[in-house]
C-alpha cells in the first residue's frame, strides 16, 4: 500500500470535496442525501471544521493527487459531549475497495489524541456492509441502532453507531 499524504483542507479544496460526496450518493449506501448538493449548501459545514479540534483533512497519493477526504465533526453542541466526534472518510470512485479506509482510519485513531478525542463514532446505514467490516476491523463496537430511520427510493434503512473509546 503506498503511503498516504494529510493536509489540512482548504477553501479552494470545497469542489472536490463535495464532488467526492456527491459521487457516493447514488449507491444509497453512504449517506442520506438524495440528490447532489452544492458547494454553496456545504460551505457551513466547511467552517465548522478547524485544524485544533474539528479537522478536515485531504487525502492525497504520492503524485499529490486528491483520493479523499476525512473529517472530524462534532457529535453533539453541547459541550459535555467535546471530547466525542464523527468520524466521516469519503474516496473517490476510483480509490474504493483498495485498502485506503484502512491506512485513513488508523491515521485518525493514531491522531485523536491531538484533538482532545476519547471516542470516535461513526454512523453508517446497516446495508452498508463495507463500511461496517472497516470499522468494526479497528474495533469500533455497535454502540446503537435506528431502525428504519431512513427513506432511500422507497425503501425504510437502519441506521447504526459504532463506537470506539481511545485511551
């Protein structure tokens, strides 16, 4: 596996990062969106991130090419909970299933101390089973279920938390 580049992303970075989200959208398996979103609707999102506590990090290749991205956000606003975040990898199309979420999430468990993280969750539809077998490879735990919060093209999914205390 080639080493794998982190930087902290930028503004002018927020098209790619939003084309990679919205390329996940019509597999119905990532997120519960529907339909793309704009780089306008994400700029919000954008600004929540910060390089001390709520990272978004690019993920680049050897060649310097952009193969993803991952952020830290917050789990919740109140600030009981700031030692807690989601957990959110996003490839692109051409970079999935060739071992990249592996050497990404490792780098974020091996970097939440940085941050003042103790646990990392991460919600991801039941069907998503790729996604579950990454996670639960680094022993995040089913810490809850929703079922049946969602409404994909008809069809009623559930929704699980996975968990992992780091400490």
């Amino acid at each position: 596996m080639e080493e794998l580049k982190f930087r902290n992303a930028e503004l002018v970075d927020l098209d790619k990062i939003v084309a990679i989200y919205n390329s996940t959208i019509a597999s119905r398996m990532v997120t519960a969106d529907v339909e793309d979103v704009s780089v306008e609707s994400k700029q919000k999102w954008f600004n929540e991130h910060n390089p001390e506590t709520r990272p978004l990090w690019i993920v680049e290749d050897h060649e310097d090419q952009i193969i993803g991205w991952v952020s830290f956000s917050s789990f919740h606003e109140r600030p009981a909970y700031n030692g807690t975040v989601e957990v959110s990898i996003y490839l692109d199309e051409s970079c999935r299933g060739k071992g990249y979420g592996k050497t990404i999430l490792q780098y974020c468990i091996d970097n939440t101390g940085k941050f003042g993280v103790n646990n990392l969750v991460a919600l991801i539809f039941l069907h998503n089973e790729p996604s579950l077998k990454l996670f639960r490879y680094f022993g995040f735990e089913d810490w809850g279920k929703l079922p049946d919060v969602a409404v994909l093209d008809g069809v009623e999914r559930s929704l699980v938390i996975l968990g992992k205390r780091i400490k």
